[in-house]
C-alpha cells in the first residue's frame, strides 16, 4: 500500500509559468491528488517582486521573495526562474536537500549540467526537465526511456517557434526577412532583443540538450557550431521553394563518424538548412515546433506542437510533477542520467550533407563550366545548377545568380570550395551558403 | 549505489518481435547495460515450435517450448505471444511471481485491462504496453507521464497503417476501392483474412486503450464504435478531395457531455472521417501512423511514425525493457494504472461532429430545396451542397449526385435526418455518411 499523505511543493518563479503551473496545481489538486496517490500541497511561491503578481487564482499568502526559505521541507521543488544564477545555486540546495527538482531552465541545463545530474545522482533525486525542450511536447521522455533500447542515428528539430514564424512568412508569403521580422516582434514573437531567437543561441541550447541526451554523451553548449537566420535572403527561400525545398532553422544531433580516427562522434549544430517539401518537417508552420528523429530500429518519428506559451509549458511542468511525485512515493534511489556512451564531440567540419550556394557570377560564356570545375577539384559533386540573369555589376559588366544545390560532401570540402569560389575571376561573389536536410 | 547485478529476462513469444527483441538484447548487451546500470540476461525464449525460429542470432540452447518454466525467478517477463490465450495467464502468473511484465498484446490489453492492472497493483509490479499502439512512435509514455498533469480534451489517431495505406492510395491516386486492397495485400499490408485491418477491430482495440489511458476511465472494446473502410468509396474520397478533406480511418475518443444527464463522459469510436487538407494528419501517408491529441493546456500535439513493423516494434520492447529494468533495480512499490476519473462511456450518438452525406437525387427542380427542408427540420445545418449530374436510374428519369457538409450536429439528430431523407420521394438512395473531424 502506498501511504497516503500530501507531498510538499516549492514553485521557485513566479512569471508566467510559474503562476500558472501553482494556479493549476491548486484549482485541479483533486483530480491530481487522484492521479498520484497522494495530495499535492503548494507550500509557497517565490516571486521576485510580491506587487508584480497579477494572478488571482494565487493565494497572496504562498507568496515570498525569499526562494532559500522554501527547500528545507519540501519533496519536490519547481525551478521556473530561468537564467543561471540564482536558479544553479538554489536548483543544487533542493537535491542536496533530498527533494526531486523539476526545471524547464534549458539554459541552465545547456550550461551545467552535468553539474546538476552529478548532484542528483550522489543523494539519489531526480531532476526532470520535459519543458526545456519544446515545451509541451514530449521529447526529453520518449528519448530517455521510449528509445532507452534503440540506438538514436540523427535529430532534426524546429525547436525555436520565433524563427520558424519568420521564415514560414518568408515562404508561404513571400515576405523579405525585415519585413517578417517587424511582423514576429509586432505579435510578439520576438523580444526586444530578437538575438537570442535570431542568431540561434536558444536553439542551440536546446541542442546541446537533446544531443546529450540521445547519445548518452555530454555535449556542452560551446561544441554546438551556431549559424542563426539573419543572414537568409528571400532569394535564398524563393530558390529553394523552386527547387521544392523549404527553409527551416535546424537543430541537429546526429552520430558522425571521425574521418581521421575512424572514430563514432556526435556532431551537434544550429543552422537553417533546405528541408525537401514532403519532408514532415517542411509542414511545420508558425510558431510550432516539431522534432524529427531517425532511430536505428524505430525509424522516422516526429514530435510536433506548440513550442512555447504559458499554459504549454505549465503542462509540461505538472507532467513532470505527477511523475516526480509518483517516484517520491514509491522511493528507492533514482535514474542518474546517464553518460553512458561518452562519444567524442566532433567538430562540424567532419559533417557530411548536402548544400545550396548562391553565387553572382559574370554573365559570359564559360563561367558555368569553370565553376563547376572549381566544384569538381574541391571533390563537391554537383546535383543542379539552375541559372538566372541578372543586372550589372558596377562596373557595368552582366551579371547572373547561379544556384547550386550539390551532392553529399564534408563541410571541410565545402568550405574549401567556397574559398576557392570567392577568389575565382569569374565569381562576383558567394551570396549565401545553406544546407540542405533531411534526406 | 545501485547494485550492479543481472536481471533475469524471460521473452514468451519467438515470433518476428519477440526473436527480433531477443537478438537485440544480446547483440547490445553491453550498452543496455551501461543505461540500465545492470546487466539484462535472457534466461529464455519460449517458442510455439523450435524447428520454426530462424533467427541465427539465437542461440539455440535459449529456445524452449515450455513458455511457463521461464517465468519462476525471471525478473521482467516480456510477452510477445499476441492473442488472449495463453498470453493472459503468462502475464498473470508472471506479476504474481513479482516480475515486472512488457507487452506488446493489444487484443489481451484491450479485453483485459482491468485485470492485468489489478494484479500488477496487488503485488506492487509494473505493467508496460508501449508496443502495443502504433508500434515505436510513443504515445503511451507521453499520455501516462507527459500529460498526467494536462486534461486531455481529444484524440484523433491514424493507428492502422493497413487502411492508411488503401486510403491513401485513393485519395493520391485516384485508385478504386478494391485495387487500393489488392494492392496492399500483395505488398504486404494486408493478412489472408483483412477483416482485423479493413473493419476496424485492429484500431478498435487501440482506441479502446488510448481512451482509457487518456481520460483515466476503463473504456471496454465493446463500448467502442467501430465502422470500417469498406464502404468507403472512390467517389466519396473525390467529393472530399474536392471540397478540401482527405478520408482517414480514425481512432477517436473524447470527452463529451451527455445531454440527458449534463455529465462529462467518454465517447471512443472508429470510424472513416473527412480531415482537412490542412490538418497534420492530411501529411500522414502510406503505412505510416500519427496520433493527434488536444489537451486542455499543452494545446495540439501530434506523434508519428512507423505504427508497425517487427523491428519497430522491438523498439518500443526495448524502451520498455529499459524502463521496466530501471524501476525493477530502484525497487519501491509499482505506480498502478490510474483509473481515477472514472467517467461514463457513452455511446455514438451523443457524439458530436460534423458530416459529408452523399445522395442519389431526382434532377429535376425544387430538389435541393427539398432535401435542405429535411435537414432543417432535423436540426442539421448545412454548410455545403455541391450537385453533379448523374445518369438515368433505372425507370429511366435523371438523377444527380449531391454532396452536402453539414455543421456540427449529434449522431442523433444526423440518424433521424438520413433516415428521413431515405425515405424523401426524390432522393433515390443515401450513397453513404461520413464524418468530418480535425476541426
């Protein structure tokens, strides 16, 4: 029999989500008391500022700014503060307390932890974290356990609704990048500060995450090689729709093998890429996020919803809630997240895909076969070229935009391509380079 | 600590996913074990017939055909047997022994539910069943543990991938009825016997298990609806092509309001049904699955994938193994399987949605504003009539074919209005009723 008593919870945070996650938990406490086994008692929010809390379904008396004060006591405790400090010192005083620790900090996971997971390990807790991914969709789950037998060959996800907002508009509209941007801020999809949606710093995060989690492998924050969107041109999203791709930021984790060593690593990495239309990715419109992963036996699966929001990611808090409190009820040590596999981290040069570049080339004959020779030395095979004229260049010479989309072939050899591109005569300049996914 | 011993695994069933499951848990022992923090020994294999199994990674001195001597001092007992019988007294024999059970079965958890999940309640033991819908795609982890603090509103799953297949070659290759089932027959989507497939059981069962892990009911398999695709015509998936839907065979269930009582209830039904081009569930082609869940909070999610296959079943096995293995090494009493909402199932024809009717009219005027009379007088709005001309009937007059949407309406007051309208002197015949969902 299990006993029957309340478990003590310490919301840390009072913003969006953790007002609503303290409200939800006290207006459905007996459904979820039913669902668990045992009560599930607030024991006190701590807010920043007592006077900014706006929720009414908050009782003022579980209020405090005094985060510390909480821990002692508590069986679990709900880190929704964000950022790294004071949320590292207090998320490390709740499991060396003994409590169960959930979080939807990806930025502190991303940063510490193995910190954090060490912690936990040592006094047996638990620390979940389903809303720092993608907020209520389930993925950090079906990666720790649902795939805890397979062997995980590749991620691919839009884990960043901001941008994929932007370059939807840009494609499905037409729109220039300014222009989606203006209109992402406007409803408020971007911040004030867009850098950390635009040059992919978020999602980056969110694939040291994953990627350290699939591969059983920790895989800090810096070996993620991060491109973000700025520098996609309407050009660039109008070739590729021609040539029936779309334009996706990607986050992607996928083992590589080393070609100096011979070695399997991960390669973790933040860049848009060209997404084939038919791919399920190309359909995953505005704000939503999606996570696409190929598994050695479980083949092609996709993780789709909203990405971000208040509501969603409290779901994604009190899912791991629930469970947090069922293992608290049910005791014995808990799960270390496991490093198990220790894969070297490799640096993207070693990666393998395919791309598309966009060159300004001199409007004569001639120039697309030396390009294409330029392709061949660099050992980059070509798979189209399409060509369209263009205007003068300012010497008043004719200019064209040649588009090329090739074969599979290492970054190394790519960007060695490019360099040589750029300082060939008959090459005005390389306007722009994206991969292309998801084949 | 942990202590790091063996855990004795005892696979009932050498069929594709059992031998398939086997083989993985040898040939990958030592990684398992490095996520488990345990070895994961087969003590055996039971087979129907010893000469049968062909899986050279076997190895032979595993094999049994005494499926009951494996289970005394086995750890976790995975049963991949399939059917009721003996696969129901296995299961139970095994977590009255204390072992923790992994299933793949179906038929056994949807006729059987209850009692399985009593007996691993009783002794403390744990009862896994992620294979058993829609193969390796998760679905059953996130809608336990992810959403176990959200309220599920609805689930719309595509979870034969049988039907999904003949549908789908209908709808984007025009192909008929019958050459859409030849076809896959001879490709392999289909058994001898497709009636579990083309009539519905096979995704009956899964919906009955999706309900009542969902909504935290005991849903039985005979309270859930079930219509198959074999009425489903070439010239219904046209109309619908043409007003914008694509015909999917799904499992629904949701929570509704009975009308009589006001009480929030549980509908579950299988039936063919108009998704609009738009929705997710359009994108799901040829043998795939995806299952579509909206809840309260976490808004739209949707899981897809390969919904079969032998090695992507033995995935979702493994996922559970693991898991089942983890639990089993932590020890602590089982978290049994909620059925703490316990609302009332109830039948069709409180359900509400909207609907495509196709008829047979006389062409002559004052028809359409005949047949629109019907339908007021039973409360079913119109959305859409769109008229084709037909040919003669058989004394000779000229008919049409008329192709009507309506709005929302119960399954109630849609019965009367066919009913009515079978009856209406210039409707020649009700060609067929489907529904509309997804919106």
């Amino acid at each position: 029999m299990i006993e029957y008593r309340n478990l003590k919870i310490a919301v840390l945070g009072g913003g969006t989500v953790g007002a609503n996650v303290a409200a939800l938990l006290i207006e459905h406490g007996e459904e979820l008391a039913a669902r668990v086994g045992a009560g599930l008692e607030v024991v006190g929010v701590a807010v920043r500022d007592l006077d900014a809390v706006r929720t009414p379904a908050l009782p003022r008396e579980l209020l405090t700014t005094d985060a510390e004060s909480l821990i002692p006591g508590a069986d679990l405790v709900v880190e929704l503060i964000g950022g790294i400090e004071p949320a590292r010192t207090l998320v490390l005083q709740a499991l060396n307390s003994g409590a169960d620790v959930i979080t939807a900090n990806k930025a502190l996971l991303a940063t510490h932890g193995p910190e954090l997971f060490e912690a936990a390990e040592q006094v047996g807790a638990q620390l979940y974290y389903e809303a720092a991914v993608a907020a209520a969709i389930p993925i950090i789950r079906p990666l720790r356990d649902s795939l805890a037998g397979d062997r995980v060959r590749r991620i691919l996800g839009i884990v960043n609704g901001s941008t994929n907002f932007i370059l939807d508009k840009m494609d499905t509209e037409a729109m220039g990048s300014e222009e989606a941007q203006r209109l992402a801020f406007e409803l408020g999809y971007l911040e004030a500060d867009p850098t950390l949606d635009v040059d992919g710093y978020d999602a980056a995060q969110k694939a040291a995450i994953l990627a350290s989690l699939a591969f059983h492998t920790h895989v800090p924050l810096d070996a993620v090689h991060r491109e973000g969107i700025g520098a996609v041109t309407g050009e660039q999203v109008a070739a590729a729709r021609a040539a029936g791709y779309v334009v996706k930021l990607l986050a992607i984790a996928e083992r590589v093998t080393d070609p100096v060593t011979g070695r399997e690593g991960v390669s973790a990495r933040v860049h848009p890429a060209l997404v084939p239309a038919d791919h399920p990715l190309a359909a995953v419109h505005g704000g939503n996020n999606a996570v696409f992963v190929e598994a050695e036996f479980a083949g092609s699966l996709m993780f789709y919803g909203a990405g971000a929001g208040g509501v969603q990611t409290a779901s994604a808090v009190l899912g791991d809630i629930v469970s947090a409190a069922r293992r608290h009820l049910a005791g014995g040590p808990g799960v270390a997240e496991s490093v198990s596999a220790d894969l070297p981290v490799l640096p993207i040069d070693v990666a393998i895909t395919r791309y598309q570049i966009t060159l300004e080339v001199a409007d004569l004959p001639g120039v697309l076969a030396e390009v294409a020779g330029v392709f061949a030395e660099g050992g980059v095979s070509i798979e189209t070229a399409s060509q369209a004229a263009g205007a003068a260049d300012e010497t008043g010479d004719p200019t064209a935009t040649l588009v090329i989309i090739t074969h599979r072939a290492t970054e190394r050899a790519l960007a060695a391509t490019v360099e040589t591109l750029a300082a060939s005569p008959s090459v005005r300049s390389v306007r722009g380079v994206l991969r292309v996914e998801g084949q």
